[in-house]
C-alpha cells in the first residue's frame, strides 16, 4: 500500500508538473503597438527561447491608444508601446506598471521614460514626399502648409491632436509645444487655410498600407523610419523623408507593462529582451530607426549610423525640440481643433 500511495503521489505530482508546464507554455503576452514596428525575426528568437508567443496589436492613432490602456480593454495587453510625452500622464493615473531599472545604460534622452517605461526606439517626426512625382524636394513646413499648385490636392496630413498642430506652430516660428491661446488659435487658422489642398487625414502609413498602389498623395507629415515601410508597400524606392528647415521635432517610445497585465513577470522578460544591446542595434537596422542604447551604437551597421535621418547630426540634436507632455486642458484644445478641421475639411 506505502508503495502503490508513494507511485500514486509521483503520477499526480508528474501530472501537476505537465499541466503547469503546458500552462506556462500556454502563455501568450499581447504586445500593443505601431504597425512593423517590431522586428518579427526577434520575436520569433523569443518564442524559440521562451515558449512564450507574442500576438501583436496595431493602433494607428495615440489618443485612441490611450482610451484602450485607461480602459477595461487593457487586460488584454500585456506590454504597450508608449511616447515619452505621455507616459507620465497614463502612470500617474494607475494605468501602467513600474518597469525594472536596468543596470545603468547610456541613452540618449536620458530619463524620458520615467519609472513605468523602458526606451524602445527614438527619432524625429518630419516630412516625406514621393520625389518621383515632384520636380523640387521639400525642405520645410511651411511649404507644405501654403503648398505649390503641383502639390496641390496631393497632401496627406497626420490628424492626431499634437501631430497635426506642430508643423503649423514651428511653420509659424512657434513652439511645438506651445500652449498660448492665440498662437494655437493663428495655427488653426493656417491649417483652415491649407484644408483644400489635403487628400486625407489618415497617417500616410495607414493610407499607403490600404491602398499600396495609391498615387494620389505625394507628401505627408511622418515619423523617420515610415519611408522604408512605405517604399516597400508600394515596391519602388520613391519616397524620401526629411528632417524640416523650421528643424527637428524628437519623440521617444517607451515600452511599458499595463497595469491590469496577468503577465507582469513575462511582460518585464520581454521588454528586457527587446532592449539587450544586440537585439536594439538589430530593431535598429531592421527598421530604420534609431536605438536609444549607446552600447548598440558599435554593433549598427554603418550606414545607417551615417544616415542623417536616422542618427541627427549634432547640430540637429542641439537644436531639436522634444515632444513634450501637456496638461489634460491643453490636449482636450488641440483636440477640439483637430476634430473641427477634419469636419471641416469632410463638409466643404
């Protein structure tokens, strides 16, 4: 009887190790993201390594991201990617979960992620064009703002509240980050002005993304690295991205875990997989887009740390601007113009 009750207490216990093996192999962590903006061959290195599978989930616009994180929705991600301008404002509100500090790393914008982000991957936010389609490249805001008879009707804009804002204020010598009334009021009136020139608000991913042999928009506000995507969805070398003469706007992108996460612990593993050294020189390479990691700098292919739009020189990053967080009443207002130009753009 001890015999066949010790063989008995080894089956459960092997049966109880099996089910929590498969269980724990079970575990899929939801990743909420930009559209190819994670390098899937090291997703698929971490699945190898791990037994942990990632389902990724797109968004396309930041306010409608941040809805779902402050929302019930959440419980369905695990890790999201978040701007720096905002992730103090989702973590002072409960939203997210504190990240590890990692041994002490030299970044670029230093700090920006605070205590509830990792660094992913920073750049700047500027202009493409199709240079197939236009007899002189673009160089500044301002002419895509008031644009040229050649231009005209082939605009894209970005309509997200601050995206769409911040060309017009640098365009008028503004900051991007500027609250004062009457500047935002002399923006939108600008973009009144400039509303029958645009094709669409859609982000010239997403746009080019559904209709990949589009010809209708030629120019766009976008994020650097968005004119590799964008070449390969219409399979020709054509669209170029520039750093604007009123000059550079910086944004930075944060991993974060959610707070309602059921996978907190597998959530921290990743993020700490994506932001090896080895494993961000490679997102960087892959995507165009730079590390935030100075220890990847020696491991990233030379031409793309040569390329300008990639890594700012110098004198670029001195004079860049940060995106910057803003108070609830401040983003609530650019909203508000966002949403009537769109509507007036639709019904005119």
């Amino acid at each position: 009887m001890f015999s066949k009750t010790i063989a008995y207490g080894a089956l459960l216990f092997a049966t109880f190790m099996a089910a929590s093996t498969a269980q724990a192999r079970a575990v899929t962590l939801t990743l909420y993201t930009w559209e190819d903006y994670t390098d899937p061959s090291l997703l698929d290195e971490w699945q190898a390594e791990t037994g942990i599978a990632v389902k990724q989930v797109y968004f396309d616009d930041e306010a409608q991201r941040n809805l779902v994180l402050s929302g019930h929705a959440s419980e369905q991600i695990d890790v999201a990617v978040v701007d720096s301008s905002t992730i103090r404002v989702l973590s002072g509100a409960g939203y997210l979960y504190p990240v590890t500090k990692q041994p002490k790393r030299e970044t670029f914008l230093p700090s920006s992620c605070g205590a509830f982000g990792r660094p992913y991957l920073w750049g700047s936010y500027g202009l493409v064009y199709r240079e197939d389609k236009l007899t002189e490249p673009l160089t500044s805001w301002q002419s895509l703002l008031t644009p040229s008879s050649e231009l005209s009707g082939h605009i894209g804009m970005l309509g997200l509240a601050d995206e769409l804002i911040m060309p017009a204020l640098s365009a008028l010598g503004y900051s991007v980050n500027s609250t004062d009334e009457r500047q935002i009021q002399e923006t939108f009136k600008l973009l009144k002005v400039q509303s029958p020139h645009v094709a669409t608000y859609d982000y010239i991913y997403t746009y080019v993304l559904a209709n990949p042999e589009q010809q209708e928009v030629w120019a766009a506000p976008a994020y650097s690295g968005d004119q590799v995507g964008l070449n390969e969805l219409q399979g020709a070398d054509v669209w170029q991205y520039v750093i604007p003469d009123e000059g550079a706007i910086i944004w930075l992108d944060c991993l974060a875990i959610t707070a309602n996460s059921r996978y907190k612990e597998e959530a921290q593993a990743l993020i700490d997989f994506l932001t090896q050294k080895e494993n961000s020189a490679q997102s960087t390479e892959t995507l165009w887009v730079a590390s935030p990691y100075k220890d990847a700098l020696d491991l990233i292919d030379e031409q793309v740390l040569q390329d300008p739009t990639v890594y700012l020189d110098s004198d670029t990053l001195e004079k860049a601007v940060l995106f910057q967080p803003l108070r609830g009443s401040d983003i609530l207002k650019r909203t508000r113009i966002k949403d009537a130009l769109i509507r007036y753009h639709d019904f005119n």
